[in-house]
C-alpha cells in the first residue's frame, strides 16, 4: 500500500503538462543518485541493476544499487527498451 500511495501523490503533484515517470502506469520506486552504490554506474533504461528496497516516511526507495546480471540473449527487458 505504501508504494501505490506514494506513487499516487507523485502523479498528482505531476502539472503543467508534465506526466509523472514518462508517463508509465506501472508503480515505481524513489531512486536518488546518492543511492547508487557504485561510482561510475549510469542507469538507462532496460539496464538490469540489483538493489535493496527500503521505505520510510516519504515513500519507498531502492538503495545500495549495483549493475546486475546481463540477460540472456534474446530476453527482451521489461520495459521493452534495448539492455546494454
């Protein structure tokens, strides 16, 4: 419930035309780039990393985020973008 929340009050602080996350449905978690475990990692899309989720009086967010395992050849990311 508590992810859904936050992410509802994200979407309607979304104004000015702007859409919140691109415009996706699907639930998201709070990334900020402290969070980001390891120095040279840049995330894109469809890039698979490993994280740990944690929640707090805000919302609930990934931390301790660090390059995951490549997918195997010929499995599409989720997000339907290309992986690294």
């Amino acid at each position: 419930p508590k992810l859904k929340e936050m992410n509802d009050e994200f979407r309607a602080k979304a104004t000015d035309g702007r859409s919140f996350c691109g415009g996706i449905d699907d639930l998201v978690l709070y990334l900020a780039v402290a969070d980001i475990a390891e120095e040279k990692l840049i995330l894109s899309a469809g890039l698979p990393v490993k994280f740990q989720i944690y929640m707090d009086n805000k919302g609930v967010g990934a931390c301790d985020v660090i390059p995951g395992e490549p997918l195997p050849e010929g499995v599409p990311p989720m997000d339907g973008s290309t992986a690294l």
